[in-house]
C-alpha cells in the first residue's frame, strides 16, 4: 500500500497563511514522469488521473516552530487558513506536512512565499493564455496532452518577456518582485506539470490555484471543462487577501476569461490596473470586445491582442513597465 502527500505552495500576509494539498492513498500525479516519449507519456498522463484520495486523514503543518494538525476533505484535500503574525523578511520559505496512515509515516516538503511590498498582483490564466493548448477543441487539446511531453508542449512568442517585466514593474530593487498566481481551470492532478511549464520557460515563481482534483479515466475526457466560477472565487480571493495592489489580469478568449475578470472589476473598482485577453482564433469575438468596452467603461485599461510583442508596447505606453 501506497500513501502519499502532494503540497501547492503557499503564501502569506502580515495576519495568516494559507497552504494547501492533497493525501493519496496511491502515487500523488506528481510520481509519473512527464519527460517520457510517446505511448509511455500517454500513460503518465491517464496515470494521474486515476489517483485515489484519502478522506479524513489527519495531517499537520509543520512551519516556522509552528505545528497545526487539520483532517482531509472526502477529495483528500486540504487546507491550512491559519492566523500567522510572526514577523518574516521576504521570500519563500520552508515547510512541511506530515500524514500518519497506519505504520505508514508520511512528511512532504512545501513552500510558502511572503511577498516583497510590490505594487502590484499579477494574475493569469495558463491555457492558451501562455502555454498553447487549444481549450476550445477538446479532442484537439486531449491529443496535444496525451502525445507531447514536457519537451514538445511550446508557450507563445514573447511570454516571458512580458511576464518577467511585469514580475519587476514599478519596483526600484532588482531584489525585489511583484507576487504572480497562475489561475486555472485545469485540475490539481497537472500541478507538477505547471510548474515545470512555468521553470522550462523562465517564467515567474507562482502560487498556483486549480482546480478540484479528478480521480478517473471518464473525467479526464472533461479535464478543464464545466463551470469556471472556482476561478472567480479563487481570484476574489487573492485580490481581498491583498487589498492594497493593483492587479493585472492575463487570459484568453478560448473560454471564460473576459466575462470573469469584467465581474471581478465590478466587485474591486479601485484594484484592477489592466486586463490582456489573447485572441485564439482567426479574429476577435464580437462578445469579447463587447465584454471588454465595457471594462474600459470601468477606468480599467485592456488589450484584446494576438500577440504578446503587442502586450508588452501597451504595457509600456500605460507605465505599468518602463520602457
């Protein structure tokens, strides 16, 4: 038998912390390779998908001389929300999570960032926002996922640029960086894989919020569908969290993008510097530029653009980098 703990890293403000993760009584999807070639790759991925979660397991958090024990959710979730004031310098920091499963005794190694006093938050979808991988074809996007490893999948022209100037905007210190958080509507069970993305291509260190973990082959045919409201609520979450930056907003109009972050504008007027929505198709969806006019009614800046050369020049032409 098996057990096994996957963490996501955590972050923190001046009053708590929030980490998260899950307990497998199985391999976590982390354990299967993502550098594999053809048919082998195939079964890393289905692999991850038929993970089996432990319900109501004790687990605690070992952080900074602090010690908090919690139970898993029936998915094998779970999540510390913990008031934290210790006064810390910037950066990521160490911890761990510890599971007791009968003789078996299981700690996994985590990290949980305090930010630097940036200006502000950055926040983006990861689908076909950066990394191609045509959400609005479902047997296309199940193709590219079961026949290209981590080696063939691309992100598009110019993303880190962009990204790693937006990670420095308005901040005087090369140590320094602006907090980013990739918000997605694919799974926990691809968690790894984001993350080595995200490392392959240079981009930014982020907190990374998906969504709920799948545990069969017949969901994995639906990965990244149904409602995209945890996004919304994933996303309300960080900006209250961090109620005093602005906020740029990244995603694409393959699915629900604009219309969450034109209702996140209304419910944060005053935090939302700009939103960049990248057109997947041959031309622009007559909703999205509706969507987005109304937006700019809001005070908040955007562009609807197919290249990222051409979010970089906006972004310098409205100061949020310099150029």
């Amino acid at each position: 038998m098996k057990v096994d703990i996957s963490i996501y890293r955590g972050y923190m403000n001046n009053k708590e912390l929030i980490i998260s993760g899950h307990v497998f009584k199985s391999w976590a999807p982390s354990q299967y390779s993502i550098e594999r070639r053809a048919i082998k790759h195939a079964f890393s991925i289905l692999k991850m998908f038929t993970v089996k979660p432990l319900s109501n397991e004790k687990v605690t958090l070992q952080f900074q001389g602090e010690s908090v024990s919690t139970k898993t959710m029936k998915d094998g979730y779970f999540n510390f929300r913990i008031p934290f004031d210790k006064p810390l310098t910037s950066g990521w920091y160490p911890c761990s999570v510890r599971c007791d499963y009968g003789k078996f005794n299981i700690v996994t190694n985590g990290e949980i960032l305090k930010p630097h006093t940036g200006r502000y938050g950055i926040i983006s979808d990861i689908d076909d926002t950066f990394l191609i991988s045509h959400s609005s074809n479902i047997f296309k996007k199940l193709y590219v996922m079961l026949t290209q490893n981590i080696d063939k999948r691309k992100i598009f022209d110019d993303v880190p640029s962009h990204y790693q100037a937006l990670s420095m905007a308005g901040l005087k210190d090369n140590n320094s960086f602006n907090s980013f958080f990739y918000v997605s509507s694919s799974e926990w069970n691809l968690y790894s894989f984001i993350v080595a993305i995200a490392n392959k291509y240079r981009l930014p260190k982020a907190v990374v919020k998906l969504k709920k973990i799948k545990t069969g082959l017949g969901d994995f045919f639906f990965t990244g569908g149904g409602s995209h409201d945890h996004k919304f609520e994933k996303i309300k979450d960080i900006i209250s969290f961090y109620p005093e930056l602005d906020y740029v907003l990244l995603g694409d109009d393959s699915q629900k993008d604009p219309y969450l972050y034109e209702r996140i504008c209304k419910v944060f007027p005053k935090n939302i510097k700009a939103i960049y929505i990248r057109q997947t198709g041959n031309k622009p969806k007559e909703k999205v530029k509706s969507i987005l006019k109304n937006v700019r009614s809001l005070n908040v800046k955007y562009l609807y653009f197919n290249n990222s050369s051409d979010a970089i020049a906006h972004s310098k032409d409205i100061g949020i980098i310099e150029k």
